[in-house]
C-alpha cells in the first residue's frame, strides 16, 4: 500500500475478504489507478446511493488498511451506522461498487501483427531463451499480477543493486506465435515439443512453395493456465538445414518466410522468430519479415540482437548489422532495431564483462533494453522441457524478461 505524500490524508484500517482485496489490487493495477484512490471513489459512490446495494460475502475478511482524504472515514461510519451495516460490509460494498464502474481495460489488439525477429550470428548467445521468454511474458495472463523488475538505471542492472524494483503488473494478454526457424531446433525441444518430421509437412516446405496442407496444422499450443490459449508453436524441422539450398531457387525468396506464415498472422498479435546463427538467404528472408510495413508504427517490428558481454558478441554483431543495412539499401527497406538484449550476464567474471557490458550500453542506436543474468533457472528449465515462466516465475530472469516484454511492447 503507497502512503500519500501530502497530509491531507488519514490511515484507516478495516477488514476485506482476500478475493475482493485481490479483485481490487488486480483492477487498480490494470488501470494504473492507486489503491487509496480506488477504495476513497468507492465509498464516495456507495455513500451517494439512494438505497443499500446487495451484500457482499465476507467470509474469512482480514485486515486492510489504506489511507483516505481527512474525515472522509467518519462520515462513512455514520451513512453505515444509518443504514444498518457494519463497516465491514459496507467498505466491501464500496469496494464491490468501484469495481462495477470501473471494468477491466480490454487488450489493446495491434492492427498489424508485430513480427520481432531475434537474431545474432553468433551461436551461443541465448536466443532461444530469450525468444521463449519475451513471448511468454507476452502472453501471460492480463487477470493476474506478475513480478516485473523496473530498473532506474539499466546500467546499474546487477542482481542486488539498490536501484532494482519489482513491481506487480497485470499479464500482457497478448496472442503470440513463435517461430523455431533454426534447423537445429532448440526452441521446440525447450517448449518440450517434437521436430516436424523429414519428409513430412514443414515450414521449409511452405517456404519453398511445396506445402502439403495448411500451415496452422503444424502449430501447437503451448499448454499452461497463465497462457491460457494465446501461445503457440510452429516447430522446426530438420530439413531446415537445406533451407538456403531451397530458397537459392525460389522467387522473390527473401519473402519466403512472409509468404508461408501470411495465412495465419490474422490469428496472432506478436510473431517472434528464432533465427538460426546464419547470415545466409533464410537470414535475409527473417530480416525482411521484421521490416515496417506500410501504415505500421516505427518500432513495432524489427530485429531484437542478443548479444552477450564478451569480445566474439561484438565481432558477430558488426557482420550481423552489415546484412541488415545492406538488405535495407538494396531493396529500400525500412527495418528497425529494436534493442540489444545482454545475456547471461555475471558481473563477477570481472573486467572483460563488465567492460564489455558499459560497451554495448555506449551504443545508442540499438541501445540496450535488457541485462539478462546468468542464473540457473533457465538451464534446469530446459533440462525439464518447460517453460521458464512455469518453471520459475518469480525468478530475476523472468522478472527481467517481463520488463524487456514491456520495453519493446
């Protein structure tokens, strides 16, 4: 409970039952609206009532306390003591009423799927695990609260630093589809799902305009109650290997991937695709999907670079931003960054880290939006085959990936 800065305001305690407090945390959180504030419109609307609403179960009601502008408290005991009930009852009415006035916020829907392409040539960074978990943050659900990590500084972003906050926040809501587009397939076998099998339907194949069915036949659910059903799979496949061979005959096949996944962008808000650690034709395919689009927003589709704060990361980011300024110049495309994510962070590996960290954050244009750290989580997450959001979700890396969500959202 935020205390108030003025003194115009008293401390009041009482009594709610925990759904109804529940009820109230989540809904003022969903409309960034005080606590005190919510609670002092309510007994403001449930004393200005001509008659006393229905009662409210209290069962199992526990202490709560919140502060109210000066005597406000008092004239709300004696419209209680007036009509009979106790304060108890009344502060749930109150409560209960605000609620019914001010309704949950729908989940603002993007006109143009957002397509985030998560890539670097470098192998080993941890794009899947940042892919993985940027999509499940975004898709959580938006009726319950999650820890997300706010920074004052991100340069200072270090697991105890003084100028780390959490704060609870609704689920983004959002309805996401990834994309395991390394042949390699780590993605699927993380989320605990099975490659497309060799000679069967595929990716690649639609890629090269040889689909055997409806592309939404090979994705899966991604099954857990916080996701409810807004995240989804489309698996890799093996044949993903000769994908470059494939697309070398294909027409206009820097558009492959946008053709092959344009029959089901209607169903989702946000496309994020795992790149492989490649700079060759399915590269320029995924880049050119993450372009702007026309009537789209700057910035709400685009490259996300995870990098890590080590020497070889910036050798593979230069050649990486030389693929993405050369497929701008040559076909007069618009491609945004947006951001570099530093992963697997440790500041106790010494100088080379956090040298290499302070150099990423020199960089202005993409500048940094996330410093992951190196926390066992997300590797007993994998060993598992579970989602890290299921596996851990209160931990610093899902409370950093929650944070990174918002920042690109």
């Amino acid at each position: 409970m935020t205390s108030p800065s003025s003194s115009d305001r008293e401390k009041v305690v009482s009594k709610l039952p925990p759904w109804l407090r529940q009820e109230l945390k989540i809904r003022t959180a969903q409309l960034r609206v005080d606590i005190q504030d919510a609670v002092s419109q309510g007994i403001n609307d449930w004393t200005a009532l001509a008659s006393t609403p229905s009662p409210v179960t209290t069962t199992g009601a526990e202490s709560f306390s919140t502060w109210l502008p000066a005597g406000q408290w008092d004239e709300f005991r004696t419209h209680a003591r007036d009509r009979g009930v106790s304060l108890i009852q009344g502060l749930a009415q109150a409560a209960q009423l605000w609620l019914e006035k001010n309704p949950a916020p729908t989940v603002q829907r993007p006109s143009v799927v957002r397509r985030i392409v998560v890539c670097n040539q470098k192998g080993g960074v941890g794009k899947t695990a940042i892919t993985a978990g940027t999509a499940e943050a975004l898709a959580e659900d938006p009726s319950s609260l999650y820890p997300v990590r706010i920074a004052r500084q991100l340069a200072l972003l270090t697991e105890d630093d003084p100028a780390l906050d959490r704060e609870n926040l609704p689920g983004l809501g959002m309805r996401v589809l990834l994309v395991d587009f390394d042949p390699q397939g780590h993605l699927t076998k993380q989320l605990g799902q099975q490659p497309a099998p060799i000679g069967g339907d595929s990716l690649t194949r639609h890629m090269a305009g040889e689909g055997q069915g409806p592309l939404q036949d090979l994705i899966v659910p991604i099954p857990d109650d916080r996701f409810g059903d807004r995240l989804h799979l489309l698996p890799s496949c093996t044949d993903a290997f000769l994908l470059d061979v494939r697309l070398s005959t294909v027409r206009a096949r820097e558009a492959a991937l946008e053709r092959a996944l344009a029959p089901v962008e209607s169903e989702y808000d946000v496309i994020l695709v795992d790149c492989p650690p490649s700079l060759g034709l399915s590269m320029d395919a995924a880049i050119y999907y993450g372009r702007r689009r026309p009537a789209e927003e700057p910035g709400a589709s685009g490259a996300l670079i995870v990098v890590q704060a080590e020497d070889s990361s910036a050798d593979a980011y230069d050649l990486l931003t030389s693929q993405i300024n050369d497929l701008r110049d040559d076909l007069s495309l618009d491609i945004d960054y947006l951001g570099l994510v530093v992963n697997l962070y440790d500041g106790r590996r010494g100088y080379i880290a956090t040298s290499s960290l302070q150099a990423w954050m020199d960089i202005k244009d993409p500048r940094v939006v996330a410093v992951v750290p190196d926390l066992k989580e997300q590797r007993e997450a994998v060993r598992l085959k579970q989602p890290l959001f299921v596996y851990a979700p209160k931990g610093d890396q899902a409370v950093v990936l929650r944070a990174l969500a918002r920042e690109i959202s």
